[in-house]
C-alpha cells in the first residue's frame, strides 16, 4: 500500500521484460514467419508484440471494443485489439500477454490471430479481483469464468504469501483436457516457476478452458477421429498398405518356389531395364529410317547420312533391345486381362513365345544380320517399326505411370510425330525423293536457308517429305497427285498416298479422340457444372422467371460451384466409389468445424461419425430464411460456413418486419433448432443468412436410428431441450408482456 506510483511502474516494467522473450519463443514455435514488432509501430506484416493488457472505456469494463495492449511505461505506446478473428482469448486489465497478428491501415488497430496469457503482477491481484472488467471470448460469446482463474491466483498468494514473481499455477499431468489444452499446458510448463502453494497440495487448479468455434473446442481432432477409422500409422511410411507394389496380386497357380527364379517386374532391376530398354527404342527410331532414306547398303555406305557409323549405331542399339527381349523370358509380367503378376517360369515363356508382338520384335533385333551376311536391302529395317509398341503399351515395370495425365496427353503427339518420321523416309524413298537427289548429284539445287545459314539440300528434301507425309496422315493433304513437285508422276508415291490417306484419316480421329478425351478428364467438374448451369438457365427461360430471381439463383450456383461443390461431394458419396472407412474420414476431413459445435461435447467417437454419415449440406444466399417463424420443424442445423443471425417474435405478431434482431450471431461451429429433433414442434425464431451460408442439416428421422443404439444421447439432448423450451416460453411471455403493457398505455 505505501509503494509509489514510479515504484509500482517500475516493477511492472521489470516483470513485462522478463515474459517478453518466453512468450515471444512460444509464439514463434506456433508461427515461425512472424517476427518480433513494437507496441505503435505500424507493421502489414505478420508480427509478435507482447504487453499489458488495458481497458480503453470511460466504465472501466473489459470488452471486445475496449481490449488494449500497452508496451512500457517509458514508451507510453497503446493499440487496440481487435479480436474477432481470434478463436479464444482469457484476459483481464494488467495481464501481460503476447499476440500474433497484422497492424491495420492507421496503425491504431492490432487484429489479432493468435493470443497468449503470460502472467499478472501479484501486487494488481486484489483490484483485478475486485474491478471484475473481464473478458472470457470465444467467438463473441463473453464469459465470467475468468473470474474464477482470479479467485484462485488470489487465494494462492494469500496463503503462499508473495514468494515469488514467476509463481505459476499449472495443470496436472492427469487432467481430463482436450488435445490442444494439453499442448498449452505444456507450453506453460516449460516457463520459469517456484515452489507450489496450497492449492497445489489440496489439488485446487486453475480450471484450464480451451474454446474454439461454437463455444466448444472439438472433443476429438480429425487426426484423432481418423485414428478410430482406420489405422493411420501407414500414411507416414511405416506401413505397406498404401505403398504401390503392393497393390498387385500375383496368380494363384504360380509356385512360390519358382517365383525365385525369375525377376519380378517390380523389382528395381526391371524398371531400370525398362527406362534403358525406352531410350534404346526412341534411338532406333530416329535412326533406322534414316538408314535407307537415300538408297545405300552395307557394302555402299555412300548414300547413308552418316556413312557405316549411322549404321553401327543402329546395330548396337539392336544389340541392347536383343538383351532386354532375352531378359523378358525371364521377367515376370502383368496378364493383360486379369491384371495379376504372373511369376510362373512356363507361363511367362509360353505368353511370350505366342505373342506376335513379341516375335516380330524379336525378328526386328536381327535384321542386320540379313543385312551384313545377305547383303540384304536397308529397307529391312522398316520391321523396327513394332518397337513403337513399347510406347504405345509402355513395358509392365513402368505400370505406376501407365495413367499420367501428361503421358496421355504427349503420346498421340508424339506416335504422330515417329510415324510422319517414318512415312517422310519411306516417301523419300520410294516417292521421287530419292532419284531427285541423285540426278542433281550433291543435292545443291534444293538448298534452303535460315536465318542466313545455307541448309544443306539432302536436309531439306528430307524435311519436305516429313512435311508431306505429316498432312498426309492428318488427312490434310492438298495436293495428293504432287502435280508440278518432286512427285509429279511418281508411280511409288501414288501408291503411298492411296494406302496412308485412308490411315491418315483414322490416326486423325484417335489423336482427336484422345485430346478431346484428356480435356474431358481434366475439366469433368467443370463441365458437369456448365451443363447444369446450361440446362438450369433455360429452365427459367422457358418458365418466365423475374430477372432478379434468376440471377439469385445464378448467384447460388456459382457460390455452390466455388465454395461447396455438390457435384464433387456426389462422385464421393452417392456413387459408392470409396470404402465405408474412407468416406468417414473424409466426412471427418470436410465436417471438422461442424464437430467444434457443442453438440458433441463429451460424446463417444462411434456416436460422433454415425452422425457425420447423415448430414445433408444445404447453401443459402445472404438475406435468405434459413427457418422461419411457424415452420414445421423436423431437423436442426450446424453452420458450415458463414454467419447468420436471430430475430425474434416482437409480442404476438409472426411477422418478419415485426421481429426483433438480437445481438447475437451464428457463426462456423453453431448450431441450432436441436428442440425439433426430440418432438415435432413449430419454429419460434428466424435465422436469417447474413452472409453466404453452408449449413449441415441433421434430420430427426435420420437421428432416430441413430438413437435406437444410443439411448443415453436422446436423454442427454432432451435435458437441454427442456432448458431452451422454458427460456423460449420465457423470452415470449415477457415480449408478449411488453406488447400488451404498450398498448396500453398508448390507450
């Protein structure tokens, strides 16, 4: 009592500098991005200031317009706190506490995101006791529990006597808390504290609440409740069951003894093979039909671009496709139809003996053999075509990547990149190409430039031949009798265009098909929605619906298309494409702040997901009555997202333009109308969407099956029904009171 005013100052500065760093270290262990500001410093960014807590009224009173933070008396520095985004704040006047949060545009407003209580100092401990400005928020709703959190400090410095500055009351290790308390308890744990007083030793604690949306904090996290789905301990790689390989099956008359001697396409070994076998084939191509291009042959390499070492190239990439080809005997393989590993040794070569693919790759490995031995023509390397298969069907190591959109999409491109390669050497070859080139001897008078650069001739009547044989098999083709060109006249390329136009015109409609397809998969969603959108606009069209009820509903579906998309939920749930473990956890996943509704405090896990499984989502525009005053009730509702608010019957009137708005509001976590799920009853309020709304809709028929195996829930809700029917049945009494008394004395 007889300490001064600059005393008193002076310690309060000393004991904000020391919980100034340990609330700044919890702060930035939850947001790591945030740095350390100054209490009037204006900062856009996310930042840290910590400080005493103060009222800004004339009243005195703590309240979500009041709450102030102010740094050291030196600095003499305040901003108000605004704390609507915050899911829970405990404060009181000269708590020094550390917020996380943005500065507004003036610098005067601090919106916070995160807020942390340290400590009061103990000789402020009786006025704060005494003043009773508290502020116990969650969501809007204040609370005079804090009160009590002083009753306690107070009691634990009378009877410890002041021993200590940093004498802190914790939890003990055994109580009943939720999830994110316990962290926070933790988190005080670790600060600075002295000997325990007497609350401790006759186990009196401060009572520790954790608030989140609603009022509540979720009893059970989605990590928690997934665990009583299904074992999630493979998502984080201990377990084999969502690894890939092991989703295949092997064939059931395979022999476990013999699957050891062959080597399992999913071992590593293959798939490195595959990925060799793939760069092999892509060199072959490009190389072989170059090969015969202009005429030549083994023994006259003379008009082979690149002379013999063009052609020891391709000899030695046939060497390497002929060892993979002898390695697939021995690797096991996926049954085309069955889509199992086959691992059984006779089957394996069996499949690939009476494979024609197989074969035909086989003989194309050996074609310079025929070539060098039998001085066979060049043009046997036309059979290395097949190889194109390995890109078509990529080989069964590579199995995991058979589905990538990418892929999809490249493949039609580049098949009809190798094809266009391919009939542009043989066009060359056989169209008239090829004697142009040898009749003007080193090919000079068909020399094209770039850039300035001289292309040489034998390069461009190559490209000119792709460039024909690309339009000829997309069917654009323009001029298929070369009338005035290198073709004019050419019997061979006359029999070219005749077989490949047609061919031209079905390898166009599969490139088409599969573009079209891939886009089809892309944008399903968005599709199924601008089908819907379409068929809903002319709907309204043909029934002459007002402009502006048009485009409410325009309005909602965009908000559905963007925000809750009923289309995506329906290919989740209606369809039946998941399994019953994996729609929970979903749901779980989707429905995590409607399970922060007090409504499932202290209720078992089965009882929480058999609830879950039965919400139907509902959207609604702002201004739109969600329930009405005189409706016939039969479900209640959790808002999802959005805010809404509650008028009231003024009296005896049941009109809307009559009602009372109270100064509460609903937002993510409520709910409400839970009297409609014990008896059928009529509304007594409105709710009306402020905002855009979701809101999750629990049908009384629904719960009712429900309740069959958890009778104990039915009596639980109906003890809270019986409270809100008498506070409803007082709340009209008393507006119906205030009518009357009106009338009366306006008489």
């Amino acid at each position: 009592m007889n300490e001064t005013v600059a005393a008193r100052a002076v310690r309060r500065d000393e004991r904000l500098q020391e919980w100034e760093p340990m609330l700044v270290s919890e702060l930035q262990r939850r947001d790591p991005e945030a740095a350390v500001g100054t209490v009037g410093v204006i900062c856009q960014n996310e930042s840290i200031l910590c400080g005493r807590i103060a009222c800004e009224g004339l009243e005195g009173r703590l309240n979500e317009r009041s709450i102030m933070l102010e740094a050291h008396s030196l600095s003499n520095a305040k901003v108000r706190l605004n704390i609507s985004d915050c899911r829970q704040v405990a404060a009181f006047p000269g708590q020094i506490v550390g917020v996380v949060g943005r500065s507004g545009m003036t610098g005067n407003t601090f919106h916070v995101s995160d807020f942390l209580p340290g400590s009061a100092s103990e000789t402020d401990w009786i006025s704060q006791l005494c003043g009773v400005p508290w502020l116990m928020r969650t969501r809007s709703v204040l609370r005079w529990a804090a009160v009590w959190t002083a009753l306690l400090f107070s009691f634990e410095m009378l009877f410890n006597g002041n021993k200590s500055e940093s004498e802190e009351i914790r939890l003990d290790e055994d109580t009943d808390l939720p999830e994110p308390a316990r962290n926070v308890a933790q988190g005080r744990d670790a600060l600075p504290k002295t000997s325990s007083g007497i609350l401790t030793k006759f186990n009196l604690r401060f009572l520790f609440q954790w608030s989140g949306p609603g009022g509540q904090a979720a009893q059970y996290s989605v990590g928690e409740l997934e665990s009583k789905i299904y074992d999630n301990v493979h998502h984080n790689g201990k377990g084999e069951l969502l690894l890939p390989l092991s989703i295949l099956s092997r064939d059931e008359s395979s022999q476990v003894t013999t699957s050891r001697k062959i080597l399992h396409f999913t071992d590593w070994k293959a798939k490195l093979a595959s990925q060799v076998c793939l760069v092999v084939v892509l060199i072959s191509c490009i190389i072989s039909p170059i090969t015969f291009i202009w005429g030549g042959s083994w023994a006259d390499p003379r008009w082979v671009p690149g002379g013999r070492t063009t052609m020891v190239l391709d000899m030695i990439c046939d060497l390497c496709y002929l060892a993979y080809l002898i390695l697939e005997l021995k690797m096991s393989f996926m049954h085309p139809s069955r889509r199992v590993e086959v691992v059984d040794p006779s089957k394996i070569l069996e499949f690939r003996l009476r494979s024609t693919t197989y074969v035909l790759r086989a003989f194309s490995a050996t074609s310079y053999f025929w070539i060098a031995t039998f001085n066979a023509s060049l043009l046997l390397n036309l059979t290395k075509l097949v190889r194109i298969y390995h890109f078509v069907r990529l080989p069964d190591p590579l199995w995991l990547i058979w589905d990538n959109g990418i892929l999809r999409e490249l493949r039609p491109l580049l098949l009809l990149t190798w094809l266009a390669h391919w009939v542009g050497c043989l066009l060359a070859w056989g169209g008239g190409y090829r004697e142009a080139l040898w009749s003007s001897g080193d090919g000079s008078p068909f020399e094209t430039t770039f850039n300035g650069a001289v292309v040489p001739g034998w390069f461009s009547l190559y490209f000119m031949a792709f460039v024909e044989a690309l339009y000829m098999l997309t069917g654009a083709l323009d001029n298929p009798l070369g009338d005035g060109g290198i073709r004019d006249k050419n019997f061979g390329a006359l029999v070219m265009v005749a077989v490949f136009g047609p061919v031209g015109c079905i390898i166009v409609a599969h490139f088409i098909a599969a573009v079209v397809r891939e886009q089809e998969r892309k944008f399903a969603l968005d599709i199924r929605h601008e089908e819907n959108q379409a068929f809903v606009k002319r709907a309204l069209e043909n029934l002459n619906v007002p402009k502006e009820l048009q485009r409410r509903v325009f309005s909602l579906h965009h908000f559905q298309k963007m925000s809750h998309d009923y289309e995506a939920f329906e290919q989740l749930f209606k369809n039946h494409t998941l399994s019953s473990p994996l729609e929970d956890a979903i749901r779980v996943y989707l429905y995590q702040s409607v399970l922060r509704s007090s409504f499932f405090n202290n209720k078992e896990h089965s009882y929480i997901l058999a609830v879950v499984r039965v919400l139907e989502d509902k959207a609604f525009l702002p201004g739109d009555y969600v329930v009405r005053v005189g409706e016939v009730a039969d479900e209640m509702y959790f808002i999802s997202k959005g805010i809404v608010s509650v008028l009231v019957a003024n009296g005896k009137s049941k009109e809307v333009e009559d009602a009372i708005k109270l100064p509460m509001r609903k937002k993510e976590g409520d709910h409400f109308g839970e009297v409609a799920l014990i008896k059928g009853s009529l509304r007594t309020a409105w709710i009306k969407a402020e905002t855009y709304v979701v809101a999750s809709c629990l049908r009384r028929s629904s719960i009712e099956q429900i309740w069959k195996y958890f009778p104990h829930e039915r009596e639980s809700l109906q003890r809270q029904v019986l409270q809100t029917v008498m506070r409803d049945a007082a709340r009209q009494a008393t507006s119906i009171r205030q009518s009357v008394g009106g009338r009366s004395l306006a008489c």
